[in-house]
C-alpha cells in the first residue's frame, strides 16, 4: 500500500522463534519509536508493541489489529489467518495513510484498490475450495489456522490439545489419547502442524500422522521473509487443496 512512499519492516522478522515469547530488543524499540504507522495484533499476542508506544507517546500512530476487528479477549488471536480481517486492516492502514501523508492519497488509494483486488481473489479460492472442505474435520498443533479453517467450513476436532500447547502447557492424557486414536482410525481430513512451535508431544503427532498416512499440512505464524501475505496465503490454502482434492 505505502509502495515506494515509505518502508514496510516486520519486528518479527525470522520463522524460528516463537511470536508467543517473543521480547523486542532495544533496537525493535528504536525501531517502532521510528514508525509512522505501528501495526500491532492485539488481544495479547504483543502486548510489549502497546507497552513501547505508549512510553513513546505514539499512540495516535497504532493501529491494534483486534480493535479494528472488535475482537474481544479471549477470540482467537490469530486474526490475520483470515483473509477478511486483513482486508479490514488494509482499509485502516490506508485511512491512516491519508492523514499521515495527504497530498499522497491518490497513489495509496490506487495500491489499496489494486490491493483490495488481490485479497478479493485469496476469498473467492477459499470459496471454491468449501465445495471439498465444507464439513471435514482437522487437528492443528495450534489454534493457529482457526479463521482460515472456519472460512473453509473445517471444524477443529482437538480445540483442547491446540489450546494448551499454545499456553505452554501439557495437553491432558485423555486428549493426548483422543488424539492418537483419531490419527489412527482417519477421523480428520489432515492435520496442520504450526512449524513454529515445537515440543516433544507436537513431534509424536506429527510422526503418529506420517505413520497412518494422514496429511500434513505445516503453516508457519508469522510472515516467512521472503513472501508476502498474499503469496503465504496463497500458499497455505494450496497446500490444503492439494489434500482435499486428491
Ligand atoms: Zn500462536
């Protein structure tokens, strides 16, 4: 949207850690204190974005995520899985844009339309995908793909053993055990599998699936570097296609 206008850095820039723990160094301060426009998540998931800018005085320049959505505490955090929440993020990072830098505004209205566009084509795949994937079931390591799933009509069948690996805890033996026998006995269409965060028990399902030949899917949570959100989207949704349309 900003094109050559101004420069687009992630805070989280590498697919090997984990954004759940993540902690800023002096330089991603620095580097945020610099900003024109702070894009953060919200609902938790960075809060130390919100502690830096508001030491800064800048919060007219944040645009938190979650708020834009109205998402409460306690939704899933994941929001920019959902194609549809990111185009209403879109919308926002260009009204904000416009009152940065006015005399602008008809190029970053021009990329927002061009951009726009692009999203429209990311949802009209995941429509045409539901025709294959409305009403299957999956597990996920993480409640990572939650909005992405729910567009797709996917239910997620271990909502429990995905919730405590995300609060870093263990997933108790009965979901452990439900778990396994739904790999064995093929009672969902794939599982994804957050690449970013990994445990001992992410592992043994991970090799339990590849054992009993249930699909994989890996998604990583935060922008691989060399893509850009259309192209990891499109990515993601294609390597769901690749199962369901087998
Ligand atoms: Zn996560």
């Amino acid at each position: 949207m900003v094109g050559n206008k101004y420069k687009v850095e992630s805070i989280i820039k590498s697919v090997n850690v984990d954004p759940h723990s993540f902690s800023p160094s002096s330089n991603d301060a620095k580097q945020i204190a610099d900003s024109k426009i702070i894009v953060s998540s919200g609902l938790g998931y960075d809060d130390w974005v919100n502690k830096i800018v508001t030491a800064n005085s800048q919060n007219k320049n944040l645009i938190d995520f979650a708020d834009v959505l109205h998402k409460k505490d306690g939704d899933n955090e994941h929001i920019w899985f959902g194609v549809q929440n990111i185009q209403k993020l879109s919308q926002a990072v260009y009204q904000q844009m416009i009152k940065v830098d006015p005399k602008n505004k008809a190029y970053y209205q021009a990329n927002f339309k061009e951009y726009d566009l692009k999203l429209a084509s990311l949802i009209q795949r995941e429509k045409a995908l539901k025709k294959y994937t409305n009403g299957k079931k999956a597990y996920v390591t993480e409640p990572l793909p939650y909005y992405m799933l729910k567009d797709l009509g996917v239910t997620i069948a271990n909502q429990h053993f995905a919730k405590a690996v995300e609060d870093d805890t263990d997933p108790s033996i009965d979901d452990v055990k439900d778990m396994e026998n739904g790999l064995k006995k093929h009672q969902v269409s794939f599982l994804v599998v957050n690449k970013q965060v990994t445990s001992g028990i992410i592992t043994k399902m991970t090799d339990l699936a590849k054992k009993y030949h249930v699909p994989i899917v890996y998604f990583t949570e935060t922008l691989p570097n060399d893509l850009g959100y259309y192209d990891w989207m499109d990515g993601n949704i294609t390597q769901i296609e690749r199962i369901v349309k087998k």
